[in-house]
C-alpha cells in the first residue's frame, strides 16, 4: 500500500514539508509506502474549463506538475494534500492543481482515504483546511480526521517541531490512515464497494 503526500508549499523543505514528515513516518512505521510529490514554486495555471480531460483523462496543460500528480494519485492507495495558509486560504497554486486533478470525470479517487494539513503562522488554518477537504467530499473519499483539525504552527520547520500539539497531530493522523487503509484491504473480498446510481446533475433549471 502507497499513500500520496501532496506538499502545496513553494518550499519543498519548509513548514508543510515537516508537517507531511511526521504523518509519512507514522505511516511508514505502519508498513505503507509513502512519496511526497512537491508541487514546486512555478506557475501552475489554473483551469480553463476546456472540458478535454473528460475526453482524454488527462489535462491539456502539460508544462507543469499537474498530470504527473494525476498518475500518482490514481496509483495510491491514499492521498493527503498538505498547504501553507496564505491569507487564510490554501496556496492558490495548489488550489489550481487540486481544481485540475479533480475535476477529470473519470477519475479512479473514489474511496481512497484522503486527508488535509495545513500549516500556519498564526491564523486562518480551520477556514484552510475546511477549503481542501471540499475535494474530498465531492468525489466520494472517505476524509481521514485525527484528534484535532489538522493544523501546524510556525514560520520555519525549526518552530513546528516546537509545536508539539501539532506535531502530534500529524502522529495520530498517520497512525489513523494506516489503520483505514488496512481495514479497507482486510475486508476487500468480504464488503463490496457501494453502488453507484447514475450521476443526476440538474443545474437548479428546471
Ligand atoms: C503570501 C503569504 C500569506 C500568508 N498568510 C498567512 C495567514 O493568513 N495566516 C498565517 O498564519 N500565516 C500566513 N502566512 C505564513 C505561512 O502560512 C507560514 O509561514 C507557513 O507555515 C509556511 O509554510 P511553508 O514553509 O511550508 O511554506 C503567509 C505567508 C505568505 C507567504
């Protein structure tokens, strides 16, 4: 089993890094693999609502770390997406990658185990971390919670290492994956994935 760690942060070994470290080595510590996919500090463009990815399972954008993601998430067996709050929201970049990777039609993250952390200065985390876990919800992953919302705080990796709370979090998010993704293998042959009903899309027009 494989968990995919998404770090949003333009910094591959800041803050969010050091947050997505702690629950990949609880993880890790439980048998499952892990990779951190960073998204880098380029411009991710946003979605241009081309609507070619239902066609294609792939974005027509292909200068930028998104269809790579897109490969990764389908093999994983869980996915958390980690972001710093930059006023009191998630990375836009990330936000551009996220509203790409997740609105392909036929993509295969239903039922995968997904979870969000975010990581902060001071403020603007709970409105941050409500924000991702909008992807997960709409697209019938079960959201992995731990035992508060999942948050760090500090301004370098040295300070959220302080954050003991936080960091614990982080633990106990790892360990609450891991104890999922065995429960889902477990009972793989004994419980079958719910029926899905054709999907029904009004539009509010009647
Ligand atoms: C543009 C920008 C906006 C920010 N807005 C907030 C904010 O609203 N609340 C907060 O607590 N920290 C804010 N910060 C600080 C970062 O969220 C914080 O330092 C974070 O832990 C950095 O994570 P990283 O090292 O993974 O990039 C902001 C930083 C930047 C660059």
């Amino acid at each position: 089993m494989n968990v995919l760690l998404i770090n949003g942060s333009p910094h591959k070994f800041g803050c969010t890094y050091t947050a997505l470290e702690e629950v990949a080595g609880r993880l890790n510590a439980h048998g499952i693999e892990t990779t951190i996919f960073h998204i880098g500090n380029k411009p991710i463009n946003g979605c241009i609502a081309c609507y070619k990815c239902y066609e294609s399972g792939q974005c027509i954008f292909g200068d930028d770390p998104v269809n790579e993601c897109i490969e990764l998430a389908k093999k994983a067996d869980g996915i958390i997406v980690g972001s710093p709050v930059y006023y009191s929201g998630p990375n836009g970049y990330l936000c551009a990658l996220l509203d790409r990777m997740f609105f392909m039609k036929e993509h295969n993250y239903n039922y995968k185990p997904a979870a969000a952390i975010v990581s902060c200065r001071r403020g603007g985390a709970s409105a941050s971390f409500d924000r991702l876990n909008k992807y997960f919800t709409i697209s019938n992953m079960p959201i992995v919670s731990s035992q508060y919302w999942n948050a760090v705080h500090g301004n370098s990796p040295e300070e959220v290492k302080q954050d003991l709370e936080g960091m614990q979090i982080m633990r106990t998010l790892g360990n609450n994956m891991a104890w999922l993704l065995k429960c889902i293998d477990a009972s793989k042959d004994l419980v079958p994935y719910p029926e899905k009903e054709e999907r029904i899309g009004t539009n509010f027009i009647r």
